[in-house]
C-alpha cells in the first residue's frame, strides 16, 4: 500500500470579512468542518480561526483535489451555517481561499499558530496578516480576493 502525506494549511474568509462566527458556535462549526474533512478520507490535524475566518490543517487524501476540497468544506459548511440558528448573522463565505502546503517539519508551529489565532490577531488584523504572506510567496496581493 502507498503512503502519502500532503500537509496543506487552507484559510477561508466569511464575505466580506464579516465578523459572523461566534465564539459560542466556532466548536460546532470546526466539529461540522471535521466531519467532511473526515468523510472525504482526509486528516483533519487542526481547526481554528476567529470571527471572519477559518484556518484547517489537513492531510490530503491521495485520490482528492485540494480545490475540490476546500470547494465542498465552504459549499457544505455554508448551507449548514445558514440553516443552523446559532450562525443568523452568517452571509455565505468570500469567493476565494488561501492554501499552502507545508512541510512536516512545520507541522507543529502551523498547529500553535492555528491553536492561538484570538491572541495572535489581537496584534495583527487578517487583512494585514493574508498581504503578507501572499508578498512572501510572491503572489499578487488584492484586497478584493478576500471578499
């Protein structure tokens, strides 16, 4: 049997960056993410975020598509939220994500990083934070991607 490990780290952004995920309902959000991550024979390593987004640390099946993926986490996630009372302020999610593979060596400070996104955004806005890592990897930063 082949073995295969695809670390991707995904983040996906409420449109507009609305601020419409409670605190009270993120577990039962990151429990609903799980189960498709889970359902699609992938590995969910960490689920966090904050009000506006959701980052996911995955190990991606060998037989998915990340696109495809991350296209049935917000087209599923979004018809759950909108018909669940605890999300009533929630618009849909923003048309695009981010997603980056990562190394296995990084796993553990992706992890910290995702485990910590309240304190960590306290110093940095999400907007501040995506420009800077999209100017790291040399893509083309516009604020319009994340709407």
């Amino acid at each position: 049997m082949s073995r295969v490990c695809s670390l991707h780290h995904i983040v996906f952004n409420t449109y507009q960056r609305e601020r419409t995920i409670t605190l009270s309902e993120r577990r039962t959000l990151y429990a609903f993410l799980h189960s498709i991550i889970t359902a699609n024979k992938c590995k969910t390593l960490r689920i966090g975020g904050t009000d506006n987004h959701v980052h996911i640390l995955i190990d991606l099946h060998p037989t998915k598509a990340l696109s495809w993926l991350v296209g049935e986490l917000k087209r599923s996630s979004s018809i759950w939220m909108k018909q669940n009372n605890g999300f009533l302020r929630f618009n849909g999610w923003a048309h695009e994500y981010f997603a980056s593979s990562i190394s296995t060596t990084d796993k553990d400070s992706v992890i910290h990083y995702i485990q910590n996104q309240d304190q960590h955004h306290q110093k940095i806005s999400f907007e501040d934070e995506v420009t800077d890592i999209c100017r790291k990897l040399g893509f083309e930063w516009k604020s319009e991607y994340f709407k």
